[in-house]
C-alpha cells in the first residue's frame, strides 16, 4: 500500500487520548505491582515469625513430653484460617492449601514428619 503525504503514522487504534490512557493504565500497573511486592515482603517477614514460634513450640514440646504431632491442634488451624477466608475474598480451598502449607513448614521447622491429609501435606 502506498502512503500518502496527507497520511499519518497512527493507527485508527492510536490517537493522543488512547495514548494517554494506556500510560495511564501502564502507571496502575507499575502502582499495584509495587504494592504487591510491599506485601510480599510482609508476607514473608510474618511467616519467618511464624516459624520462629513454631521452632519455640517444638522445643516445648521436648520439654514438656508432650507428643510432636498435634493433630487436633492443626485441624483446629486449618479451620481458623478457612473460616477467615471469605471475609478477605479468599476461596476457602486456597485457605486450606495455605494452611496445610503453613503446617508443613512447621513441621519442618521442627523436625517432624510429613503426613498426607487429603492430597496435601500437612
């Protein structure tokens, strides 16, 4: 196709206010992913925390000759943070993921097995 001297470079796609809603929309995308990595980082701040109190539970355990699995205790968990899902639009199957992933790594933290609770371990 040959171009004209009256013809443009744009695009009908491509005007000044199209432009600058798309670098709009670019910057929310930059903003929110910004935020996101700020969560991410608390995220993981709250589960080193986490870990260092499991690591303080199992040591009182030990001391307390108390059994090293509790599985009452992690069901109750589970539960907790499924029943907190959906104030926070999380799907309850995610929450549970989470938490059997949260009691994994407890687990580990304290030097326990890992057991298979419905697919997921736990």
């Amino acid at each position: 196709m040959q171009t004209t001297s009256n013809q443009t470079d744009r695009t009908p796609d491509r005007t000044p206010d199209r432009d600058r809603e798309q670098q709009r929309a670019s910057d929310r995308v930059d903003t929110l992913r910004a935020s996101i990595d700020r969560i991410d980082e608390m995220l993981i701040s709250l589960v080193g925390e986490r870990q260092r109190l499991a690591r303080a539970v199992g040591v009182a355990k030990r001391t307390a000759c108390l059994p090293p699995v509790d599985s009452a205790r992690e069901s109750d968990v589970i539960q907790r943070i499924a029943g907190l899902a959906s104030d926070h639009g999380v799907s309850d199957h995610e929450a549970r993921l989470l938490a059997d992933q949260l009691i994994r790594l407890a687990r580990t933290t304290q030097g326990l097995p890992m057991v298979s609770r419905g697919g997921a371990a736990a």
